[in-house]
C-alpha cells in the first residue's frame, strides 16, 4: 500500500469488555484485518428475525475504538486522541450500494469500506473508514465527522456515529450474506482542512446536523417519558429541580450561558453552545467530547450524577443497567440529604399508593394531609435506592400508621383468626364495611397496597408484620359483647325452653337450660372450661324453631354444619363458633355416637394458625346443642351421662321464637346468663339431677324389636330345679308340650345363649353379633346385671351372663 502510517486504536473481545488496551497498528494492516468476514450458521433471514439481544450477541465479534483511550476505558472523557474517522452509514435507499461506493471514490482520501451483518441491496448498511494524517483531539473529532458525514451525504448517517467514543464491530455477516468490502489508497484525509471549512469549528451551531436531528432529541425524550412522573428519588429529584436549577445548585462553574437561551458551553471543552436543553430544561444533550454528559441526553438527576459521581462507574461491567451503577447509588445517598427532595418523596409516595386503590388522587378522601403523611418520616429508607427498605418493621409502621390501615387488622382470639374491618383498599373489601375473616385475596390485596405505598412487597416481612399487627390489635368479640350488656333483672334464662318450647317446668328442665347457657359464657370469657354436656332437644313436630333458637342465641358465631365426627372436619368447623348446633341426631348411629361423646369430652383442638410456624393448642369455645325428631336417640345404655334430654310440647309454649325472641330478648338472655357465671354457678349437675338426667336418657333410648319379647321371657317364672332341666325339656315346657304341676320361682340368672334357643327359638349358634345384640338389651333390663361366669345348666354349662340384683 502506497499511503500507509502508523495508528493507534483501542481493541477488545466483546463490547462488554471493561478494559480496551490500546494497540499500534498500520492502516495497511488493519485495511487488511477488514478484508474478511467472520461468517455465521444462519441465513440472513434467520438473523432479521432473531430478537435484537440475540443479533447483538451474534455480531460481536470483537471491535475496536479507533483511537487511544485514557486508562483503556471506553467512556466519554476517555478518549485523549483519534486517527481514524469512522461512520455508521444505516440510512442508504435501497440499492443506493453502488452509488455510495462512488462517492466514496470521488473523497480524494484514504477509506476503507465494509458492510455489516445486517446488510442486503434492499436495505445496506456500510461502514466507512477515513485515516487521518494526524491524530486528531477528542474535541476536534465530532465537527470533523460531521463534515466528512456532509461531503458523502449526512443524511445517510446514523445520528449517533460522530461520537468520539463509537464503537466498530469487526466485520461479520450471515451464511448467504453479501459481504461488500472496498479501500481506496489514496492520501490521508486532512483534518486541519476540513476544519478550515468552518467559520468557528467550536460553534456547535455551525456542526452540519441530520435532517430531523433536533427533533431526535425531541423524540429521544419523549421516549424516555417526562423525568417528573418517575418514580422513587429520580423523579423526586426532577420535580425538585429542572436542568437549569440543578446546575445552579450543584454545577455552579461547569456550564455557562450563551446568546442562544436554550444553550450552554461546557467550560471544561473547547467548543461551545454544545450543551442544548430540551423540553422546558428537563433534559439536556451535550455534544462536547470532553463533557462528562456529552453524547447523551439527560434529566438533571443524571446530569448531577455524572458529573459529580461518574468516575465511580470506571470499573462497572458495560451493560450494567443504570439504578446499579456505583454513581446511581452516590447520588441517590446525596439527593436523599435534600429536604425538599424527601419531603417530595414522602408526599407522593402516599398520593400514589392512594390514587392505585381509589382511581382518582383528587377525590377529597384520597388526598393526603402533612398530618397523614407525618409517619412516613419514620420509615427506615435504602441509602442505594432512596425508597423505603425491604424490612418487615417498614410494613409495620404502614400497618400502624396508614389511615386506611389502622385498626382495621386484628387477631379474633375467640376464633383464633386473623380478621378485617372493612372498608379497606383493595378491590374485595372497598365497599365492605363489615368485619371479615382474612383470606388469600387479602393477603394479595393488602401486598398490592403495600407494594404501592413502599414500593416493595416481600412475603415473609409482610407475613411477620401482620401477625405482629394482628396480634397488638388482638380482641375478642364475644367477650367484648357479653361484656357490654346490662341485665335488667327479669329471669329468663330458666324458663327458656318452657316458655319457647313448652317443655315441662320442673327443677331439672330449669336447671340445664340456665348452666348450657353459663357454660357458653364461660368459655367465652375464659376459654378453657370444662363443660362436655349437650343438651339434646326433643319434638316430634317440625318447625317449632328448634334451630332457630341456637342460630339466633348464637348470632354469627353459630354453625350447625357439622355432619361428621371423622377426621379433623369438625373441629375446622368449629373453629370461631360459640353455639354449635348438631342436627337430626337421630341419624348417627352408634359409633357415630361414640365420637360425639369423645368430642364433647376434648378441651382443646390442635390446628396452625393462619400466619403460624407451630402447631398450637385452640381452646374450646363451643358449647352444644342437639336437636331431633326423633324420640329414641341414645343407642349406648351405659355412657350417656353427656346428654341432657328436653322434650317440647309446642302445644304448651307461651311464647314464639320466631315473634318474641328479639335482639333485646337475646341480649337479656345472655346478661342474666353472665350475671349468673359471675355469681359461681357451677357447670355440673347435682347428685340429684344427675339422677333425674338419667331417668329421662332411659327414655331416650334406641329399642331394638326383640326387647319386649326379651323382656317377657325373663319375666316368666321358672320351675325351682331349673338349672337342671336340659334343653330339649325346657323348649317342651315353653312350647306347652308338658305339664308341670310343680312350683314355679322368678328366675336369678340368664344369658345369651339361653335367650337365642329358648326365647327366639334359633337352633343353629348363635353368631357374636347376634350374642352382642341380646347383651345389649339385658344391659338396659332394669334389675339385672352383668356377671362374668354362671352355671347355666344342661346343653349351657358356664357362660357369661346377667344375674338379677339382690
């Protein structure tokens, strides 16, 4: 090559490299180094529909600044000299390839010319190199660019190429790409000649600009959206400060006016009027080299940022997203020491979150007062960041403090659950006025609002600071409404089921209605008591408002969905409840009577609350009530001490449930019930009532159809010498097919199998549940009893059996 001299140029691996080392290099050689293509696997086609990351990556093949850069780093102020002027050629008109490659012959001066990765005849992209015959200052390289890019056509440039800091991709291209690669030896391009073209070279306004250039700018921050409707401290700052105010305050030096009022010249440059502000001083671009801002537009947070702060991104990854750089997090600390800034912060942080949940920041309940927004100074803020930390004591001061918020989260310790008193905002409870169990929607709604109120929502912080909230707003609204009524002295309690129901008015009636009711105050005041009776109540008759009673005595803390005592369901169920109705018992059988009897016996259930790690015991607070049409309900003739039988005679009542027990009726009710409580009454029955308990479970009692033939045989008496008559003698004699003229006595003894042959008259054994069956009717035969061996006889021998009581 006949024109060759040394350059320098700045080289790396990849454009995210931190480091670009400089290197000396011949134009000869580095024209030679852009003679060849890497080429890629895909198609053209393939690459034009990749995502733009995925094409930025394929390109980067390595590059090179063409200049040398101060401490290897590609940054504005970086760059101390350039030898070569490269352009981005990415607006040439389809099939314009070949006439831009005459213009670049018709130069005079040294190029080198190459297509890129991206290039086709319909829509070509070239990059142009121009050597130049001396190296040129950072200062002087944009206006030379600028008039070497008019020359060839500054419409065909991409508005970004003149910065002295640009990045070249060596060349790449796609599996069936066309590379176009061209030079021209020729002499160097004269820098001091192409400056000499200007009156002022230092005049920016002088600079040639791409049609449109202005209102690229215009564009570029339109599309950065208006810096005052940030969120967080940027936008706080912004609105604090405009360009001009904040080189006022923080730039005082950097920047001097000029004629033009929308421009300034950067002191610290050779050229001037470079910095142009845009959109009424919330941005500016600078097209000095050697401003720290230059070749970028920028809000005033960003200016003041790198200016002030900017070196500190020296050793940060290229790429790295801006709000993560050394300098964001700098001058987030040092905006966060202004008072206006925090004050601006603080204040509309609270409009924000207000305006997401009601839908207009205008309305007179969604504006925020000094008085509302008082709290927020105590949030704890991040130094990086500016917002409120990450931190369950942050959501807790909002739960605190937050006029939609306080007071409105508590623990119900009745129903050991998490409540809400609504309205609250979100969506589910804005209209809802009412006390609420918390659901997952709330805990949805409540991290929404928070999130726009701290600009963060994090599970576990939020989980703690509800249970601590919850817990210091702890109440329990059964006791808070017992505790709230006054008695006015008129007895009710006992006669609660005479007057309602009709039922008999004794001692014993009187005395289960009035310590059921005690009990249920008991175990709301204290909780844990022990109370394992139910009250069953009795009619034949529908509609009489058997259930109606408990729903209505036990408002909305009563249930009667319990329809099964399996598994862990009932005592889900119960949970919160007060008065507890278990309907039709006249459907559970047997053993589902035995679970009723061991649940009423339980204290306490075993669950997790909502928001809790542990497992923790939950206090009974139910007390029971049975209803049924039927009159045999009980099934066991031994273990029913737990029920207490009331049998209605609606025709006898003297008062309605359904007109005269009233709210006012209800809350007497329950006053002379705590009265009562408050007096001692005990929870138990007498000697005597328990006695009279009994009587009526026996009355109560399932009867199975063989009970009265049963019966009936073991009162028959039997001859004297009865224990040693045979089987076969003794059917003769039940059958009549003897006559027995001798004395006859009350039998002492009996058992199953003796019943099975003579009484049923079963020839073939007897099965075990037919043996359980008969024993269990002789459990219930008043005067007898069990005994573990007895001589039966003949065709018997020993058995276990039943003796009558002496």
């Amino acid at each position: 090559m006949h024109y060759n001299r040394q350059l320098t140029i700045s080289a790396a691996g990849s454009r995210k490299a931190t480091r670009w080392p400089a290197q000396s290099i011949f134009w000869s050689e580095l024209v030679e180094r852009l003679r060849t293509a890497v080429r890629g696997t895909e198609t053209l086609a393939e690459y034009m529909a990749m995502p733009k990351s995925r094409q930025d990556e394929l390109k980067d093949v390595g590059g090179f600044v063409a200049g040398f850069l101060t401490d290897g780093r590609r940054k504005t102020s970086a760059v101390a000299g350039r030898d070569v002027i490269t352009l981005d050629l990415d607006n040439i008109p389809a099939g314009a390839t070949a006439d831009v490659l005459r213009r670049l012959e018709g130069l005079g001066c040294g190029y080198a010319v190459y297509s890129t990765r991206k290039h086709s005849e319909a829509k070509p992209r070239l990059r142009v190199l121009a050597p130049t015959s001396r190296t040129v200052t950072a200062d002087e390289y944009e206006p030379i660019a600028r008039k070497l890019g008019q020359i060839i056509g500054i419409e065909l440039c991409d508005p970004t190429t003149f910065q002295a800091t640009r990045l070249m991709y060596w060349p790449s291209c796609s599996s069936d790409g066309v590379y176009v690669y061209h030079y021209g030896d020729k002499p160097f391009l004269d820098p001091d000649g192409l400056l000499a073209m200007y009156a002022d070279w230092r005049n920016v306004a002088e600079w040639p600009q791409i049609p449109g250039a202005a209102n690229a700018q215009v564009r570029m921050a339109a599309k950065q959206g208006d810096p005052t409707t940030k969120e967080g401290v940027v936008g706080a700052f912004c609105r604090q400060y405009d360009v001009l105010t904040a080189i006022e305050v923080f730039l005082p030096g950097v920047y001097t006016p000029t004629a033009d009022e929308g421009r300034l010249t950067f002191i610290g440059g050779s050229t001037s009027g470079g910095a142009v502000l845009y959109d009424d001083s919330k941005f500016i671009y600078s097209h000095h080299a050697t401003d720290p801002c230059g070749g970028r537009l920028v809000n005033a947070f960003d200016l003041v940022r790198l200016h002030l702060f900017g070196e500190q991104d020296d050793d940060a990854v290229p790429g790295t997203p801006t709000n993560r750089l050394p300098s964001f997090s700098a001058m987030v600390a040092f905006a966060l020491q202004d008072a206006g800034v925090a004050t601006v912060m603080a204040q509309e942080r609270y409009e924000k979150a207000t305006a997401a949940f009601t839908g207009d920041v205008q309305t007179q309940d969604s504006l925020a007062t000094e008085d509302d927004l008082s709290w927020i100074k105590l949030l704890d803020l991040s130094p990086t960041t500016g917002k409120p930390a990450k931190t369950a004591g942050n959501i807790l001061t909002v739960l605190r403090h937050d006029k939609a918020l306080s007071g409105r989260i508590y623990r119900d310790t009745f129903a050991e659950r998490m409540m809400g008193q609504g309205p609250l905002p979100w969506a589910k409870r804005a209209q809802a006025p009412e006390s609420f169990a918390w659901e997952d929607p709330d805990d949805q709604g409540i991290g929404l609002y928070v999130e726009r109120v701290l600009g963060f929502s994090s599970e576990r912080p939020l989980r703690m600071a509800l249970s601590e909230i919850a817990e210091t707003n702890a109440i329990n609204p059964v006791s808070a409404y017992l505790s709230t009524l006054e008695w006015d002295g008129t007895l009710r309690l006992d006669t609660l089921y005479i007057d309602y129901f009709g039922a008999e008015d004794c001692p014993f009636i009187r005395t289960i209605a009035r310590k059921a009711l005690v009990a249920a105050v008991a175990r709301a005041m204290l909780g844990k008591v022990k109370f394992d009776f139910m009250t069953v109540l009795f009619s034949k008759r529908q509609g009489i408002g058997k259930s109606t009673l408990f729903r209505r005595l036990g408002k909305e803390w009563f249930t009667d969905s319990i329809k099964s005592f399996e598994g862990k369901e009932a005592e889900e169920l119960i949970q919160g409840k007060w008065i507890v109705e278990i309907a039709e018992l006249q459907a559970f059988n047997r053993v589902d009577i035995n679970r009723i009897k061991q649940f009423l016996s339980k204290e306490d259930d075993q669950y997790r609350e909502a928001y809790g790690r542990n497992v923790k015991n939950q206090v009974r607070r139910s007390v029971f009530f049975g209803t049924t049409n039927d009159h045999e309900y009980l099934h066991d003739p031994t273990g029913n001490r737990r029920f207490w039988p009331v049998d209605a005679r609606p025709d006898q009542a003297t008062k309605s449930v359904f007109k005269d027990l009233t709210e006012t009726e209800i809350d007497q009710i329950w006053a002379e019930a705590v009265t009562r409580w408050r007096l001692g009454e005990a929870l138990y029955l007498s000697a005597d009532m328990e006695e009279e308990a009994e009587r009526r479970r026996q009355e109560h009692m399932v009867r199975d159809p063989l009970e009265g033939s049963i019966e009936e045989f073991i009162l028959k008496p039997v001859p004297i010498d009865w224990l040693k008559w045979d089987v076969e003698r003794r059917l003769m004699f039940w059958g009549g097919g003897m006559k027995y003229d001798g004395q006859l006595a009350p039998r002492d003894r009996v058992c199953a199998a003796e019943i099975w042959r003579e009484c049923l008259g079963e020839r073939r054994a007897a099965a075990k549940a037919d043996s359980n069956r008969i024993n269990a009717i002789m459990e219930r035969m008043t005067g007898w009893e069990r005994s573990p061996v007895i001589q039966m006889g003949p065709g018997y021998g020993k058995q276990r059996g039943f003796v009558r009581r002496a």
